[in-house]
C-alpha cells in the first residue's frame, strides 16, 4: 500500500536511542525530524516510551509460498536437488499440499504480504518473478523492485542465469541462490557462477552453506555478499554457515525464506540468527534493517533519519527484538500510516480511516480494513489472525 498522509504527526517520549526519550516528526510519507520540538498543527502521539525502530526488511522470501501445510522433511537433505525431488513426491502423494498449490497466486500472494506487516516486516525482496499484484496500492508491505535475479544453477540453465546477471544493472542486486547443500556439487555452483563471471559487487548469494573458506574469501574479494536465512537451513541440511566473517564485513543480510522450509516470520527468524550467530542486541537490530537495506541498495529506509520513508515499528518499552514475536508489535506504519497494531495507538494516529477488529495470536489488535476484507473474500486464511466482522472508525 503506496498511500500517504497528507498531514503531521510527531512521536514524543519514544525510545529511539538506546535508554533516551525523543521525538520523531513524520510529514506525509517521510521522516522529518529528530528531537526537535512539536510543531503547531501536528497530531501528537505519546508512545510512553515504547520503542521506535525502522520498518524491518526482508531480504529474502517467495511471497507465494507461505499458505503451505507444515511438511515432515527428511533431514539431512545432502543438496536442494534433493529436496526439490521430495517436494514433487508431495505435488502428487498429498492432497494438503495439492489444495495449497491450487490456491490462486495473487491471494497467496496477498498472504505472504499479511505475514511480513504482521512481523513489523514494512519492505520485502520477493525471490521469483515481480507480480503485477506486488505492486498494487493495497500489497500489505513494500516489494523491492529494482533487482536481478535467477532462481538458481539447479532450476536455470546456466544460459539463463548468464542473460539474467548480464542484463542487471550493476547499481542493483543481483541475488542467485546458491551453495545450498552439504555436498562437493554444492560447493561447485560457486565454482560455475565465478567461471560464467557471475561473481561482482552486487551479487547476493542466498544459503551458501556449501561455500568452502576459499571460497567465502574469494566471494568477499568481490565486495558480493550472502542472505542467510538460518531455520531454513536447518531445517533441510540440519546446518547452517557461520556468517561472523560476513557479517563482521558488513557483507550479509537475513532473510526469512518462505513458510515451506523456514520460520513463520522474520521476528522468528531473528530470534534463530541471535542463537546461532551471538548476535548483541544492536547488531540484530541493525541486520534486519541498516545492514538489510544496503545490501539490497536501498537507500530511503532501514534507519530513522530525516528524508527516510516513514515505514516505523513500536516495540513495548524494553522489549528486545531477539524476544518480540508479532503479537508484541505495537504499530506498524508504512509511510507514515499505520496498518496494524494496537487499539490504542490507533485511535489517535489515524484519520478516519476504517479499521478491522482482530485478533492475532489471541491478543486484541486492529489492521487495515481493506487488507481484512482481501483476505475474506480470498478464501485463504492466516493461521493465529482471527478477523471479525465488525470495524472500528478512528475519533
């Protein structure tokens, strides 16, 4: 939803420094200020002290696959060749897994945008091909739009994946998954890429588990960098990489992948990265928004400064985000209008915009009328998201 507000609101007594209170000004879609002091006309929101931090970002998920029923996978798959295989046995042996693939694209589209804004997620790269449905007024989030990308050496001929990094303009990422495996064909896809001269500045390399210590060197010599999506991982192979070289090179971004290997969401999924990396509470905050947004070359958002796109989470005060889960989130603005969040945060940041009632993990919360209504007449349904019939009109 590409909307915006047509008037000022300014957040005062907001946790956006660690242990201080400020003031965050939004005007229209953007951020105006910091600590500076309320202007004559703004709409006054006091958070009391609960926590400001910038919309999180997704760097990797494939927003069409989320409504899948949870499948029982063999572990340890030795490479996604191997789990590809399984998941055609599922296409013709399971009914569930059958009805879900029938679903219509765009409503299981819709569903994979309803996941994100309810984790606080306000911007996603979407891993498969740019939808026109990603790009309507009423997705639920923001869809990354200027990227290249190929599925892989496994699913693409190598052809295919040489035309697609050739035609990706070198200001834009490029993102190929690939190393996803324990085993020496794994490890080769690097190999193959380097040789197709697929290795640069903007190449994204998603799960590289399979990527040996030379080879992670050599990726780094690139300036290329790795989105590490961890429960997935784990998942199918039973491992995941070490990231400390990557991330202490500011070379890796995180990514939730979609329901059918990985977490439920990206507020799950930081919760595993904080396990498995030892992440401090500030580094996991700035990997799933700073550190996400440079490597996916977006320069409007992931940090509260003036001139960034209003796209806001609040947090409860002193709530870390390694221990948030989506029923803690506070408010969810995508440029500088809310679209989920608590009852009592919206009846004073809202026009008269008409909101829905629900339920999310059985706490009382409100979201955006028009994304209740999509997901009722879609027919797909959001497990823990309980939608009622009744709306609420901001005062």
């Amino acid at each position: 939803m590409h909307t915006t507000s047509s008037d000022s609101l300014t957040f005062v007594n907001a946790g956006i420094a660690k242990g201080e209170m400020g003031t965050l000004r939004i005007q229209a879609d953007k951020i105006a200020g910091l600590n500076q002091p309320v202007r004559s006309g703004d709409r006054v929101i006091d958070l009391h002290g609960d926590r400001v931090l910038p919309g999180l970002i997704n760097a990797h998920d494939h927003l069409q696959l989320n409504n899948f029923p949870r499948l029982e996978y063999r572990e340890p798959y030795r490479n996604a060749n191997e789990w590809i295989a399984a998941v055609n046995l599922w296409m013709n042996a399971d009914s569930a897994f059958r009805a879900s693939v029938a679903i219509a694209r765009d409503d299981r589209l819709l569903l994979g945008g309803i996941k994100n804004i309810l984790s606080g997620v306000t911007t996603v790269a979407h891993h498969d091909p740019l939808y026109p449905r990603l790009l309507c007024n009423d997705f639920p989030t923001r869809v990354v739009e200027k990227f290249g990308w190929s599925h892989s050496l496994v699913v693409d001929e190598e052809e295919s994946v040489l035309a697609s990094y050739q035609r990706t303009p070198r200001d834009w990422p490029w993102i190929i998954h690939a190393a996803e495996g324990l085993d020496t064909e794994s490890a080769d896809e690097f190999e193959r890429l380097d040789r197709l001269g697929c290795v640069g500045a903007n190449t994204l390399i998603v799960h590289g588990i399979g990527l040996n210590r030379a080879q992670r060197a050599r990726l780094m010599r690139a300036s290329a960098g790795v989105i590490w999506c961890p429960s997935s991982n784990l998942r199918l192979f039973g491992e995941t990489m070490d990231v400390t070289d990557f991330r202490v090179a500011g070379r890796m971004a995180l990514g939730s992948d979609s329901r059918l290997t990985g977490a439920r969401d990206l507020l799950d999924e930081l919760h595993i990265a904080a396990k498995f990396a030892g992440l401090a509470e500030e580094a996991l905050e700035s990997l799933a928004t700073r550190d996400n947004a440079r490597l996916l070359r977006l320069t409007d958002r992931g940090v509260l400064r003036k001139g960034s796109l209003a796209d806001i989470l609040v947090l409860p005060r002193d709530l870390p985000l390694s221990r948030a889960s989506r029923a803690d989130v506070r408010l969810v603005m995508l440029g500088g209008i809310m679209r989920y969040g608590d009852k009592d945060y919206g009846h004073i940041a809202l026009d008269s915009s008409q909101w829905a009632e629900v339920h999310v993990d059985g706490r009382p919360k409100v979201l955006d009328r028009r994304l209740a209504a999509l997901l009722k007449t879609s027919g797909i349904s959001e497990d823990g998201l309980e939608l009622s019939c009744e709306t609420w009109r901001a005062a």
